[in-house]
DNA sequence: GATGAATGAGCTTTCATTCAT
DNA sequence: AATGAATGAAAGCTCATTCAT
C-alpha cells in the first residue's frame, strides 16, 4: 500500500529538511506517489509527521523493553539502555534527528503537545528503570529519577552529536566507553 | 538605534517561533520599527538570525571566562561553569532556546555552518577547561574532553528542558544539585 | 488547459507594461487563474517570458518559411518577407513589442542570453536568404549578409513603429511601398 | 558640484541595468554621494532619467547640426550623418542604449511622452535635411522624408548592435560601408 | 484508492521616497 | 547643500490543501 512507502520517504525527507523545510511535494516525490495521495493516506502535514514520530518511539521503546525483561542486574540493564540510545542516535538517525531536534517550537500546537508526551514517556521509562534500581539495591544516588533520566538521554544525544560530525576522530568503542563512564561514575576520580 | 530594538524583538520572536514560523512581519512588529528597517539594518531573515546568535554565544562565554581567571581548583570551576549554564538555559531561555534546539536542518546552509562553528568553539572552550584539569591535577577520568564537554552540556540542557516543564515540582537548588552531583560523579554510589 | 490562457494574457501584459512593470498578479487576473496557477505551469516570471517569445519566434519563423519553399526569384522573396514583418511589426504587435523592445537589459541574464540566440536564430535565417541571392544570382551588392538583415529587420521596425504612432497621416500601402523602396533600392535615385 | 556627478553615474547605471533594475542606492554609490542627495538635486528617479535623456539628445544634435551648417552636398550630409550616429550607436554606447532601448513601455507616462517627443523631433531633424535634399536636389526619390528617417534611425541602430556582439568579425570600417551603402543604395545591384 | 491541476494565504525581499538633522 | 536612517507599498514566490475525476 501507499501509506509505508509515504511514511518510510516522510522520515528521510523531514529528518534531511527539517519540518519547515520538508515540502509535500517532495515527499510526494520520494514516495513515488502522486501528491493527492499524500492527503488521501493522513489528514495533513503535521498529522503525518505526528504518525512518523510515534511510529519511531513505540518501535524504540518496545525493543528497549523486550530487552529489559529478563532479570539482569541494573548496571547491566543502564549498559544495554545506553547501547540501544547509542543506536538510536546513530544508526536510526533519521528517526532520531526529527524525534529530538525537530521538537522545538515552530509546530502546530497540537502536534507539538503529543509528540512531547510522547518524549515525556520514554522519559518516564527510563525514569522507571532507574527508580527500581534505587529500591532494589539502593545502589543509585540519590537522584530524582525523571532528572536523572534527562540528563541520561541528555548527555548520550550530545556525545553522539558530536561523535557523528567528527567520525574520524573516534572509534565507536571509544564512544560507547565514555559514554558509559560518563553516566554511570561522572567525570572525577574517586581516589582521594 | 533601530539595530538593537531588532535584536531584542528577533530573540524573542525566534524563540516562541522557531525559525521559519518566525515571520520579519511579527518581528517589525515587536520592535516596533517598519518592516523595511529589518532590511536596513540587516541583509535578511537568515542573517538577523545568524547575528543574534552570534551575539549571544560570545557574551556568554565571555561571562564564563571572566568568572574563570582567577586561579581556583578545578572542582569549583567546574561548578561555576555548570551554574553559568544554568543560567543560559532558565534565565536566558530565549537565546538558548534559539542556540540548542534551532540549530537543525531547515536553515540556510551557511547559516547552518557558521552556528555549528560557533558551537564547536563553545564545547572547544568547556573542553579546554577539562583538559587543564586532566593535565594539572591528574583528577579527571581518561575522557576524551571533546566527548566530555558535549556530555556536560547535554546533561545540562535536557536536565533544564525538563525542569522548566515541570517547575512545580522541583527547586532550582535540588536542579543545581543533581545536575552538578550527575556531572561530578555520575549515577552510581562508589560505596562498596 | 490553464497553460494557454495564462500565456495568452502574458504577452498583453508584458507588453503593455514592460517585463518588469508586467506584474504577476495582473496576468493572474487577466488570465482568470490564480496567481499559484502561474508558479504551477511555470517556474517563474523570467521563464514564462522565455516561453512567451520562444514560441513566438518560433511561429513567425515558421510561417516564414513555409512561404518561401516554393523557388520564386529573390526579389519576390525580399518582398514576402518584408510583408511578414510588416505584419509581425503591425499586426502582432503585442508579440513584437516584447521581443524587439523588452531585450534589453535589466533581465535575468540567462533568459537575456536565450532570448539574444533566438534574435541571432532569425537573423541567421534572413541572411540565409540573402546569401542564396547573392550566390545564385549575383543580384545582391557586396554586403555581409548578416549585417544586410540586421539593416533590414532595423528600417523595418522603426518605420511600422512611426507608422503605428502616426497612422492617421499613412495608408499601410504607403508604408509597405516605402519599406520595400527603402530596402531594396536606398534613398537615392540612380538617375546620372 | 554633485548634479554632474550624478548624472554620470546615472546614465552608466541606467544604461549598465536598465531602468527598472538601476536603483537609485546604486546610482547614489556610483556617484559617491549620499542617497539623500539625489532627491536634493532631482525630484525623483523618473526625472533623473529624463534630465539624462533630455541632455543627452541635446548634445548629439548640436553636434550634428554643427557640422552641417556648411553649405555641402546632399550625399556628403548623409555620409556625415550615417558617421555621427555610428559614433553616437558605438561610442556614446552608453547613452544610446537608454535612449533607444530603454524608452519602450513600462516607464513614468510622463516621462515616456517626453522622450517620445524628443525621440521625435530627433527623427523630424533628419527629415528635415532629407526633405532639403529632396527639393533642391530631385535626387531622392519619393519618400514620406519621415518614414525614411526612421528608416535609417534602425538600419544604423541594428547593424551596429550586431556589429557591436561581434566585433571579431568585421572591422568599423566596413561597418561604415555597408551601412553607408545600404542606405544610400539599397540591397539590389541596379545592373540590368 | 489514487490522482494532479488548481488554489490563495502568507512569506521574504526590494526600493523609491521622506525627513529630521 | 547634503545626509542617511527609516519607511511601507508592492512584488515574486512557496506550499499545504482541496476537489473533480
């Protein structure tokens, strides 16, 4: 059916054009689909956009989740989060260009409040991750989860940023290790 | 003059707006000046734009760097740096608003670059800080300082971004706190 | 088709008020189409000027040509073409306003430069025909056959132009006589 | 003081531009004056492009006037008069130009009724020496004196407009010649 | 289901002109 | 006599959206 082919051209057209700058017409294009058809499949721009970002989220979230299931120790289960966040800003960048740098202001309202309770959930879940471990094994700081999970989420889309635009600089291991060390010990050596 | 009226009007505008909702119409409007006085005073939308943020990058680092000088331990920098921050991200939210979220695709390109050039320098000038560190007191991790610095603002920026959606709920000092405690020392407790 | 009635209404208004002063809002009106209508069929003002006088010339040089295949002797020739001008220059008018006043400059410099090659095309043709005349019957003075048509298309324009703003003082027969005489034989009696 | 100043950078603009595209801040720059000054010594663009024009054909025709004073031939004044416009069409090119290809449509009325009849009165000078040939010397032949003058207004004005795009190819000389020749002459050989 | 010609509101930009100095 | 900051009307163009087929 038409409605994959447009999804799959409207995540590579926004994430290359940004929202403003993406037109119709070119997704039209890349869709190889006439543009009526476009308006035929989603009631307009901003709904189409909409379905794209939740699409991404929910498919994110449930691989995230089908991960976490089983009963690994929470250092573990913040390692795996971290590689699949890694993942996510560097392989599914498309997706994650639009989902983070696309959320500002300059949206349709409505659109804008959906996407970030969208953003607010995934949030939550990782806030939910982090939480558990301090009930458990009292092993986390002190932190308020939600904090914590922002600045988590924070930190890798940075590091990750910065990775892309100087790739020949660093080896994805030495990413994956900085970012690791960097979230879960900060940046001071405890030796005193 | 006309120029700085603009100026102020633009950052705002720019900021509730995004950038291409942003119309030189609603600009004018603000600064109350005619529309042709945005052309007087600048060569277009793009470069008003481009002028604004320049402007801020290089009054906040010159802040930072007066702060700095004196010849204080690398902890208390740090802290001071990650106040600073604070403060550009709550209290002058319309710029960073402008600097962190708007810097996307969608833009002229040589806009585009220019602002990715002046957000290098700033992380170069966090990573300068790090590095001195690293080589002076043999207190930092290994890092990467580069990798680092983008982590730190990231950290920063999204620990912000969620508090001020949620102000109700936190204190500015548990903010400060937890962002300088995430940064310092990261997630987990060194106990055992 | 919209195609037709916007180009129609094109060369009205382009030669009414000039390229420049020709505004796209009034061949939107004249044509009965919205002005999105214009950008639809044409990528811009500057091209659908191009394709008004590509097509013009075009015709005219058909019609032409079409007149002279059959082999009458060059006199006669000379005489049908001065009566195809005379009716480019008098009856077409709107069409030849454009494309022999509106080249000038303070055009686009690549329809400009199309628009040179399309006059050249025409006057490369009228030389062809004189050169034949020169070749097959020795009829023809000594002229470089290129700088003869640029002399003929010349005479021809500004006379039916002082005809057109005086056309109470001439009949056309007067003109077509005066045109031809002018041509052919030059001012002065060969009496002596 | 600054009204040369500006008109001679006025006609080069206008002339480098067009009418339409030639802006006054350009005009103001070239003459290295402020904008202002221009509405000090003129009353606006439209009249700063007639006081040229009007200046302009002055000049020309009390040059020509001047050398035809002397009682000489017919054949001798035309010769004097092809040579004068030649050097009005190829050296004073930049006048020219405006004065010849720039009075189309798409111009002040006023302004274009003021050029048309000094546009006029130029032809009507010409005529004026035919009709003076064509009395005293029965040597012309039956022309309207004034469709023939404009007549030979194009003729020369074409040829060296072509003559001009291809310098390569022809010296000024025969320019002259053939242009002299096709005036006085016409195309045919009057053999038979 | 799908099309694509047509729309029109809204945008950036240009530029002749004014006027306080 | 000269200035130049400021103006605002008018222009070209984009693009999400509609609708008859």
């Amino acid at each position: 059916m038409s409605k994959g082919k447009i999804m799959l051209a409207a995540v590579e057209v926004f994430s290359e054009n940004g929202y403003h700058r993406a037109s119709m017409d070119e997704i039209a294009l890349r869709a190889q689909v006439a543009k009526g058809t476009l308006y035929y499949n989603f009631p307009g721009k901003s709904q189409l956009f909409k379905a794209i970002v939740k699409e991404g989220f929910e498919k994110v979230m449930v691989r995230i989740q089908a991960d976490l299931t089983a009963p690994i120790p929470l250092k573990e289960k913040i390692l795996l989060t971290v590689r699949h966040h890694l993942h996510l800003f560097l392989d599914a960048r498309h997706f994650s260009h639009i989902a983070f740098n696309e959320l500002s202001n300059g949206i349709e309202q409505d659109v804008l409040d959906e996407l970030n309770t969208l953003k607010q959930r995934h949030l939550a879940f990782l806030a939910g991750i982090l939480e558990e471990g301090k009930c458990e094994e009292r092993y986390l700081r002190d932190f308020d989860a939600n904090l914590a999970a922002a600045g988590i989420i924070g930190t890798l889309q940075h590091m990750c940023q910065y990775y892309l635009s100087h790739q020949d600089r660093y080896a994805r291991e030495e990413l994956e290790r900085d970012a690791f060390m960097m979230i879960s010990e900060g940046l001071f050596n405890k030796v005193e």
